[in-house]
C-alpha cells in the first residue's frame, strides 16, 4: 500500500495507522526506503514486527507494494505498510509509533539534514519515536564519486571529531542520545537488506559512517 501524505486528513490513512492493538514485537520505520527492500525482506523475516516504509517517491516501490498483498506462502508480507510522504511532513498518525527508526544510505535533502544535524529535521524523527526507540543511521559516502554532491549539499567531512563536536550535540537537542558511532570500510559493514548497501559493496573507497542511538 502506498498511501498519500496529507498529515491527517486521509480517512484510510489514519485506519491504516491505527497501530497501537497491533500485536507483535514493535513497529520498525524506514525513512527514504526507496525500493523498499529492506522493509520487505525484514518482515519476512520478522512477521511479528510491523514494518513501515517511507519515501516522496513512489514509482521504485511498485512491485514490493504489489507483492505484499500476496498471499505469506507466494511472498505476501501482510506486516507491511508504505507510506508517500516526505521527511519534512511526516503523518501526525505516526507519531510516537517507531519502536525503531532506520535511515539507511540517504541521498538528496535527506543526506544534508542526518549529516549536518539539520534540528527540523531531526525533530521530525523524533516526534515519530516511541520513547527509548532505536535510531540508526548509516551513510555512503565516496569522497570522488559524489564530489559534486557533497558540494551541492555543502556537506562536511564525515570524520570522527565532527560526528562528536557536532553531530552528537545537534542530535542531543532534539531528542536523541549517540550511543554508539563509527567510519568502517564497506566490505567489513555486516549484510544490509537494500538495493543500494549491495551496490556500494562492490566499491571499496567507499566508507560506512553510522550512528547508533535512542531517542530520550
């Protein structure tokens, strides 16, 4: 299902989020989750989760949002929910639903606002958290390759001081506590279920940046 933001007038849409009786072991959302991979593949994997997939666009999740209504024996995924909303206007019904909260190798606005602490933003995701919620969050970055994003989005280097000077107060303010951080080669990053973290495997000069944390 892919449902149209419009934060809260959507009769379907609030139905749809009315998760709180949902039985099962909490809700899990993926914020930019683009084809929708790792949202699908972690339902099945976890069918008392209840997963939710976020993206503006929509077109890439066609096929995974035509699949889930199949039924669980032919690859259907009833656990499963996928939204059409921007980061910047998130669904009042998802507010304090996300037991966990994943940003998993974002690109675009989203890329700047995770990795300058953009404060909007990041209030944004922790209005959708449950208290104590897991946050993760997981950046690709080739210094080379992206160049010209990197410049276009004014971004930083993503180094170690910065994420504690900077990042780790920025997300202190709005809610959120750095648990655990770190820059990683991307062959030594354990398997992501997404289209992009199997592509960026295949590049070696590219270095995992990633942030661990709850929401306080």
């Amino acid at each position: 299902m892919v449902a149209p933001s419009d934060n809260s007038t959507d009769e379907s849409l609030k139905d749809s989020l009315a998760l709180t009786d949902v039985p099962g072991e909490g809700v899990v959302i993926d914020i930019g989750t683009g084809d929708g991979r790792f949202v699908y593949q972690s339902a099945r994997q976890n069918p008392k989760k209840f997963y939710i997939g976020i993206d503006p666009n929509v077109r890439p999740l066609e096929k995974i949002s035509e699949k889930i209504y199949r039924k669980p024996s032919k690859g259907g995924a009833p656990n499963v929910l996928f939204i059409q909303a921007a980061v910047e206007d998130l669904p009042a019904e998802l507010n304090g639903v996300a037991d966990e909260l994943h940003v998993h190798f974002p690109w675009g606005s989203l890329l700047r606002a995770v990795a300058v602490g953009d404060m909007a933003v990041l209030q944004n995701l922790r209005r959708i958290c449950a208290p104590d919620a897991l946050l993760e969050v997981v950046l690709g970055l080739d210094p080379t390759r992206d160049e010209s994003e990197i410049e276009r989005l004014s971004l930083t280097t993503l180094s170690l001081d910065y994420i504690d000077h900077t990042l780790v107060p920025q997300y202190a303010a709005t809610g959120f506590e750095i648990t655990e951080r770190g820059i990683i080669d991307a062959a030594e990053w354990p398997e992501l279920n997404t289209s992009w973290a199997k592509r960026l495997h295949q590049n070696k000069a590219r270095a995992i940046t990633y942030l661990i944390g709850r929401a306080i």
